[in-house]
C-alpha cells in the first residue's frame, strides 16, 4: 500500500484517501469507500457483492445508511468523477411489499387500497355518532404531508450514538416541550407542520434523533386528547409503507452494533419521482445515478453494466477482531493471574514473616546470625512479643524462651 495522500477541501483528521494496487480508496471515521472503476456487466445480486470480497476481504457493496455516509459518498464520487462519467453505480438494496412499520411489525390497513399508494398516513376523523375515531391511510410516494415524529428517550441514547448521528434529540419529560409535542412512555412525538415528501419526512426525523411515528402498541385511547386537536383534519405521513427497503448486508450483520446500521432504508436521496412503483419491480434494482446528480434511482435493471463502489468498516474491521479478541484475552490472564498474586501476597505475608522468623531463630541459624543481630539491636517496644499474633503453635515454655533469648530480650 502506498503513502496516504490528502483529499482536497477536506479536514485530513476526518477524511482521507488511499492509492493500492487494484483500486483507490476513502474513508471517513466509520467506513472505506473503494472501487477499481471498471465498467462491465454484474448482477446486482450476486456477482456485485463477491467483486467487493475479491478487492477486499471484509467489503460489501454501497449501502447508504445515514446522511454522514452519503456525503462521503458524494466526496468519493467527486475525487474519482473521471471513472464515474453518467455511470449508474448499484446500492445493495431489496425491496418486499408489505404493510410493515419502521420497527418491522407487520399492519394490514385495508386490502382495497390501490396497488399504487404505497406509503401510509394516520388522520383524525369521526364517526356516524360524532366520536372521534383515527383512521390510517395510504397515498402516491409524491405526495407531500405533514408527519409525525417519534424520538427515543435516554434508556435509547445508545443506539443514537452507535448509529453516529452527529446530531440528535433526546427526549425526556423537559425537553419534550416545544410546540406539537406530546411526551408518552418515555418517547417525545413531534408534529412537523411543514408538508414534504414521505421519504424527505422521514431524513427530517432522522435528523432529530428519531424518526417517522411508529404506533404499532398505541390505541386511540392512549392519545392524549389535547394534542389530538392540534391535529386539525390534515393527514400526518406516518412510519408505515407497503413497498419496504432493505440493506441487505446490515441485515445479515445486524448482530455487529460496532458499525452495521439498522437494516431497514430510512435515510434516503431519491430522484424526483422515485421510487418509481408504476414499473414492474421484478428484475429491477436501486443504484446512484451518475447522469442525474447522483440521486438514487429504483428502475435500473439488476443484470446490466455498472461501476460497482464497494465499502467497509473503519470502526472495528473484522481483520483486527481475531488480534483484538487474543491481545485483550491475554490482558485478561495476566490481569487474574496478577489479581490472585496480590491477594494471596498480602493474607499470607505476615504469617510467612513469622515463619521466617522462628526459622531464623533455631538454635543452627541463631549462632551465626548473632553478631548481625546485635549491630541492629531493637528496642524493647519494638521487640515486645504479642501472643494474639505471633503463632507459636504448641510450643512450650522453653521454646518461647529460645525465640525470645534470639531477640536478645530478657524473660
């Protein structure tokens, strides 16, 4: 690997770019872009991901989980803009349609409803007897709404934190104050009163701290009333669709917290008029387009010709996990090992000094250590014997005298 070289315009403590042999490489805090440029035919499915293992053993192909990896994206797609002319590069994407709310509990808001409106909306409405009742709905992928936001409390944070949002809310009884806010169960639900797309409502909860409203355990009981009239009649986009995104390798990896994000698409940079759900979705995959911005697109066939950019993680690279796992292992050993040394030193300590003692005391022992003895003579004080500590065992009254007579100290 050659010499590290600085991306331009860019803080060298936050990004940096790496010249190998075979492919040209970027990287931020938490994941390595890299790519070898070459244009050709792939299967998204299969033959993209095994190209990304063969560069780099730890790598998968692109998954865009939040705002801090698309711009790193975006920075690696303007250092190498050469390699990526009008090219489509793939996102390792799937995609299933089912109502299904953000946490992955499955909903069945009505079997009536046209194949098109994909994404879903809760609205206060009322009943033949004038009672209030909420209703959920679902619209075009284009519409703009209003949305409702739900953020985690404190016992959450930690998942805020794994994720790296730069930038989040945490929700308490305080702090869940401002206008539109509801605090339920340790979650701030937050009305954003300016209409959007879903997928741009949902960045908008993201950014938070959160995200698009989930009520998969809430009845219309549990709603407080007061914040129900804020409501008015408009509709609030909620986190409910039938047409879902996933990452595919975060779902195989969700178990690894160190960097793998929640599985589920949440972070999105859609082209005007994507996903495009009037297509058959068969056969067709997701990928960044080059020629457009560098939007995602839903529409490009999954067996065509792309420049593939592959990505890995910087936080704990599964290459350091095997050293990592041995060197604090053996920490560890030698931190017990340590731990029961110390321990054992300081219960046994004054029982091996008086051990010692006695020896040195023996009749053998005493005659030739005398003359030292008496160049260090102890006073009286310090030499008076305490029978509460000094273990004689059964030793009898001459064996007191001779350990005494030792020490030069009269009985």
């Amino acid at each position: 690997m050659q010499d590290d070289f600085l991306v331009e315009n860019v803080e060298p403590e936050h990004l940096f770019g790496k010249r190998t042999s075979g492919y040209q490489e970027l990287c931020d805090e938490r994941y390595c872009l890299y790519s070898n440029f070459t244009y050709r035919l792939y299967n998204v499915s299969t033959d993209a991901d095994n190209e990304c293992r063969k560069l780099n053993r730890d790598g998968w192909l692109l998954e865009v989980y939040d705002g801090n990896v698309s711009s790193l994206v975006d920075r690696f797609i303007s250092q190498y803009y050469w390699h990526l002319d009008r090219r489509n590069i793939p996102l390792n994407m799937n995609h299933f349609g089912d109502w299904f709310w953000l946490n992955k509990v499955k909903c069945n808001i009505g079997d009536q409803i046209p194949a098109d409106r994909v994404l879903a909306y809760i609205k206060r409405t009322y009943d033949a007897t004038g009672q209030m009742v909420l209703g959920y709905f679902a619209d075009y992928f284009s519409s703009s709404k209003k949305a409702i936001c739900k953020i985690e409390s404190n016992a959450n944070v930690l998942h805020s934190i794994i994720v790296c949002r730069t930038k989040f809310f945490v929700a308490d009884a305080n702090s869940c104050s401002q206008w539109g806010s509801w605090f339920y169960k340790s979650s701030c639900f937050l009305l954003n009163p300016y209409p959007n797309t879903w997928y741009q409502q949902e960045n908008e909860c993201i950014r938070q701290g959160g995200d698009l409203a989930v009520f998969d355990d809430l009845l219309l009981r549990d709603f407080n009333r007061t914040w129900l009239n804020l409501w008015g009649d408009d509709g609030y986009w909620v986190g409910l669709s039938r047409f879902n995104f996933m990452w595919r390798k975060a779902a195989e990896n969700c178990f690894k917290i160190c960097f793998y994000e929640d599985s589920a698409v949440k972070f999105s940079k859609w082209k005007s008029g994507h996903p495009d759900f009037y297509e058959p979705t068969s056969g067709f995959c997701s990928a960044i387009s080059h020629a457009d911005g560098s939007y995602w697109v839903n529409n490009v066939r999954c067996n065509d010709n792309y420049v593939i950019i592959c990505m890995t993680g910087t936080v704990i690279s599964q290459n350091l996990m095997v050293p990592l796992v041995i060197g604090w292992a053996a920490f560890g050993v030698l931190a017990v090992i340590s731990t029961v040394f110390i321990f054992l030193y300081f219960k046994y300590s004054r029982k091996i000094k008086k051990l010692s003692s006695i020896l040195m005391n023996s009749p053998e022992v005493s005659m030739a250590t005398t003359s030292a003895r008496q160049e260090t003579l102890p006073t009286l004080e310090e030499t008076e014997p305490d029978y509460n500590t000094i273990n004689l065992g059964s030793a009898n009254e001459d064996n007191k005298k001779r350990v005494y007579q030792s020490l030069n100290v009269q009985v």
